[in-house]
C-alpha cells in the first residue's frame, strides 16, 4: 500500500505527517509500522488516527490515553 500523506520520523523516533497541508505529531513507540489499511491508533496527545483509502486521517481527540511507569 502506498501512503497519500508525506510522513517521517525524527531523530527522536517521533512520528509526523502532513494531514490537511498541516504538519501533525502522529506519535511514537504506539504508531504501527509498517502501516497499513486499517489500523488504528491513539497517540500520548489523545488524537485518533486512522489509515482510510492510503491516506492518514485524524479522526478526533480523546482524553489522553494513561501512562504507567
């Protein structure tokens, strides 16, 4: 499957994306690689992302998901 949206990772293993022409923090360690129609996932902001028809799309924004140490 080939991706719509330009992404890439940091140095800092962050992933980003152009989504609506805006730049969008999609995550890190929770983003699922490789990506493929269908998945799913909720990034430590609490925005949901979806992969539609080859193309990322920020569904909405949830309470950010707990983190355990």
């Amino acid at each position: 499957m080939e991706l719509k949206n330009r992404i890439w990772m940091t140095g800092s293993l962050e992933w980003f994306a152009y989504i609506g022409g805006e730049e969008v923090y999609l995550g890190q360690r929770e983003v699922p690689y490789p990506l493929e129609e269908g998945d799913r996932w909720i990034n430590q902001l609490g925005d949901v992302f979806e992969v539609r028809n080859g193309e990322i799309i920020l569904l909405e924004r949830v309470a950010p998901p707990e983190r355990h140490w």
